[in-house]
C-alpha cells in the first residue's frame, strides 16, 4: 500500500481534468491490508492476509448526484480506465434521476494527512501471542490487525481540489472463554502497539471471573435493583443513542434527545458526551471533506449543547454545519471518567447486579428514551460487595432520563476503549470511550 496515495491523487488529478460544465465530483477510498485469524477450541480454524481497496465517486451536476464503486489499486493505468469507464456511465445515468435542493456541492475546506503507526505482530507472533496465555481454556476469538486507509477528494470545475489521506495501524481481538456449560467471558483488547502485559492482565481478569461462573446460577425476579455497568455494558448503550445526537433526527421528531433539546428534562450533571477525535481513531473528514472540530462537547454537565449538523442538514433547515458526516451519528464517541476507583466498584455495589455485557438492545419507546435488551455472559449478583453467583439472563426496560439521571449514582475514574470490530465489507474503525457506571436503580422486566 505504499504508492496507494500517490496512485489515490493522480487519479482525483485526472477526474477533476475531465470535468465538464457545472459538473463536480467527490472520491472517497476504503483500503486495508489486514491479518485475519480465527480461533475455536485455543486452536487456530483460519488465518490469512487481505488486500483490498475501493473508491466512491460521486457524480454531482447542479441539483442531481450518482454514484459508482470499484475496486482500486496502485495501477494508475488500470485506475484511470475504470474511472473513466464509470463517469461514462454515471454521465449517462445522472439526466435520470430526480433534482435533489439538498445536494452538497464541494467546496475546498484544504487539505489534511494523517498517518498513526503502531507496532503491530507479525502474522506468527499475532498468533503465538494470543494463545500463549489461554493455555487449555476453552478459547474462541476473531483477531484482525494491520494497516486502514481512509482518503477524500473532491473537485469542481474551474476550481482547485482538496485532499484528506488518514492511515492508522491498528488490531483487535474480539474473544469469549467458556466453561464446561457453556457460560461464557466476553472481552476485546485493541491498540496500535501490542502490549503483552496489558493483554495477560485482561486474561487473567477474564480467568477470575470464569471461576465465579462455575458457581451454581441464581434466579433474580423482576423489579428494580442496584446495578453497576462495567465499560463494554455501557458502551452497549451508547452504541444504541449514538445517532440521537443528530439535528435532522431531531427536527424530524425522531430522537430520544427531544426532551433534552427542549430543555424538559436534563441528565445527571456527573454525565459529560463529547465527539472527542483527539486520539486519532477515525478521521476528522466527512463524505464532503468537511472537517469536524477536534473536540465537540454534546452533552455537557447532563445539558445538551451541541447537536450533529450535516451540510445536507444545514441546507434543509437553515442551520450552520459543524463537520457531521452525513448520518449525523458519533463517530468518535467518548464519557468523560467520573470518581469511583476501580478497586470500590464491588464494595460501592454493595448488593445488586454487576453486568459485563449486554446484548439485544432497541427501543422500546425512543422519544421517551426508553431502551430494551437483555443481560448477557458474565453478570453476577453481588451480596455485601462479594461476588456471590452468576444469574440467568434478564430483560431490562428503562429510560436514559432515569438511569441516566437521578439514578446515576457514580462514573467510574478510568474509561475504556471498546473497539468497533466489525468487518462487514471491510474493517471498521474507531470505538468508544467510556467509564463503567454505578446506578441507583435499574427497572428488569423478565
């Protein structure tokens, strides 16, 4: 992948030369060079390299836009032919479709590149590393580590181009440990430098609570209990309220941040959400090139004070665009750490409910905030702070304007990074940041 963003500006050059009239474009590239492994039983089931790199390009002529995809590589030859051969089709295609009022054309916001290395296994030791500490547990897992290259560019006639390269090494390994009736310890380890220490740790952590699974389950009956959330639980429901942040869900009346916005209801003042790119996990450029702000605060002391604005957005309903991409979603979603210390977490709990990870999640009832979904792996009930059992799967159904808000009771002092490891199509980037969470209450319903 080294001459790819050499390969990548050569052909935006030649797009942008062959631009007729009021013609514009915008080009987008998604590249990896990535190691797959996977692992069933503590044995590795398939492991292999992928090379794989394709580009948008959007067709924009006054109020119309199309598009095409295709595959790119470092062959600008081969490049500019399929290039030419898709603005062939997409010329003959845009007089089809409807006038769109809302299409962005592209403006010149200057460029920017942005390149994190790490140090990164080789393909032998990735798999020597991960394995070693597991010894005979039963261990099932999915590493994925290597090089991500996200890129833009975009032109319009008769006016000079930009361009933004990102590239960032990085991994993940996303595992669960089983016991011998199946009840398992989920965890995810992710970085851009392989720190055997830290992956050990979050072993034998893992281990520790493999033996509490093997107590004798506990049956908890519905109501309201105490419940702490640790950072992959939290993140969970993050996951799900990334996108209430968007203006146009708001204006639409579509978003669990309504009451928020209006100023009818607030969350905890411990509860600060910000759109936080500082750690350069994902890039700052947008399907326009548009650049977000470093650090946007969304939620402040449990106020709203920002919402996410598209340039599509900003058009439709006559507000200032501030960089969103154009599903106005997170995309580098972080909490801010509170106070409680990782060592009081069980003694804070006291007696209720400590959940690792959750799964199923929806709405239940979203302009009220309302969200549903279940328990899931290692969560236990806790007794006078001690462990006591792990429990049987369990429904919830509660309102981030409760659990979220007088409920809140503490914010963990470190925050988590819990990647986003999907790779559906290609390998995702970014994650998010979060604290566990101690709550006063917690409504189960099954």
């Amino acid at each position: 992948m080294e001459n790819l963003e050499s390969a990548f500006g050569e052909l935006s050059h030649q797009i942008a030369e062959a631009l007729k009239g009021n013609e514009s474009f915008t080009l987008s590239l998604t590249g990896e060079s990535s190691q797959f492994s996977r692992f069933n039983h503590g044995k590795v089931r398939q492991s292999g390299m992928v090379q794989d790199c394709n580009v948008n390009l959007v067709l924009i002529d006054q109020s119309r836009e199309v598009y095409a995809e295709f595959p790119f590589s470092e062959d600008q030859a081969q490049n500019l032919a399929i290039a030419s051969s898709n603005l062939k089709y997409l010329r003959a295609e845009i007089s089809q479709v409807p006038e769109n009022p809302y299409v962005v054309v592209p403006q010149n916001f200057g460029s920017t590149r942005e390149i994190y290395t790490g140090e990164l296994l080789t393909p032998e030791a990735a798999i020597e590393q991960i394995l070693s500490p597991v010894g005979d547990l039963d261990f099932t897992g999915f590493y994925a580590g290597g090089r991500v290259v996200r890129a833009h560019s975009n032109s319009a006639s008769n006016s000079a181009g930009q361009q933004h390269w990102f590239a960032t090494d990085s991994f993940f390994v996303d595992y669960s440990i089983f016991t011998p009736d199946q009840k398992a310890v989920k965890g995810t380890y992710s970085g851009r430098t392989w720190q055997s220490e830290v992956y050990i740790q979050q072993i034998q952590v893992a281990k520790q609570k493999l033996e509490k699974l093997s107590l004798p389950s506990k049956t908890i009956n519905k109501g309201n209990y105490r419940v702490y959330f640790a950072p992959a639980a939290v993140a969970e429901m993050l996951e799900l309220i990334r996108g209430s942040a968007s203006e146009s869900e708001i204006q639409q009346k579509n978003s669990a941040f309504l009451q928020l916005h209006s100023g009818e209801k607030s969350l905890s003042p411990q509860f600060n959400l910000i759109e936080d790119f500082c750690h350069g996990n994902v890039p700052r450029f947008n399907q326009q090139g548009e650049i977000a702000p470093l650090n946007l605060p969304i939620i402040s002391s449990g106020k709203l004070t920002n919402t996410l604005i598209s340039s599509r957005t900003a058009l439709e309903y006559h507000k200032v665009a501030n960089g969103a991409n154009q599903q106005e979603y997170l995309r580098s979603l972080q909490v801010l750490p509170g106070t409680l210390a990782e060592a009081e977490i069980l003694t804070k709990l006291h007696t209720g409910l400590y959940l690792s990870n959750l799964h199923y999640l929806n709405w239940s009832d979203r302009p009220s905030g309302r969200i549903t979904g279940m328990t899931r792996y290692a969560c236990f009930w806790v007794e006078n702070g001690e462990i006591i059992a792990p429990i049987e799967d369990l429904r919830f159904d509660d309102s981030i304007y409760r659990f979220l808000s007088e409920n809140l009771e503490a914010l963990t002092d470190t925050v988590q990074f819990i990647p986003d490891v999907s790779t559906y199509g290609n390998r995702s980037l970014g994650g998010i940041q979060t604290p566990g969470m101690l709550v006063k209450e917690f409504i189960f319903t099954l």
